[in-house]
C-alpha cells in the first residue's frame, strides 16, 4: 500500500507542460509531444520530465528519488539527467 501511495505522488509531480526551444522560438508544449533532441528549459525547483543530456548551462540536480543519495550532484554541458530528478539550482 505504501509503495502504491510513493508511485502516486511521485506520479503527480511529474510536470504535465514543459518549455521547448525550437528554431530559437520557446514554446509551451505538453510533456507527451516532445520528440527525441527536443531542447527545454528546467527551471530551478522543476522536476526534469524525461531523460536527456545537459546542452547549455550547469544545474545541481536532487536524484534522490532515483538514487536514494541526499546530495544533489553538480551536471554540466554533456552530463546526462534522469527524469524524475529535481533542478535544485
């Protein structure tokens, strides 16, 4: 039952929108539309919605959810993000 109940909330903090770059044009545009290197921006305090590689910038990113480790761990320009981990900054 408990397991059920973490699934479920993890489930709705998943973003449902997400801003896409394209053709260096920002758009809004649901999660389930975006396309294999669909670039977006993941603001801090944002849950990362699919799994992707960092393109410009650096973030420290909360993968405690996927990981059980409590520090966020630094990404930079190449590193690769898990969806369901969290931009902390």
């Amino acid at each position: 039952h408990r397991s059920n109940f973490a699934i479920n909330q993890m489930s709705q903090q998943q973003p449902i929108w997400i801003t896409r770059i394209k053709d260096e044009i920002t758009e809004t545009v649901a999660v389930s539309k975006l396309l294999i290197n669909d670039h977006i921006i993941v603001n801090k305090g944002m849950t990362i919605p699919v799994d992707g590689v960092v393109s410009d910038a650096f973030a420290s990113v909360n993968e405690s959810l996927l990981t059980g480790e409590s520090m966020p761990k630094f990404k930079a320009k190449g590193d690769t993000v898990a969806a369901g981990s969290v931009n902390v900054g």
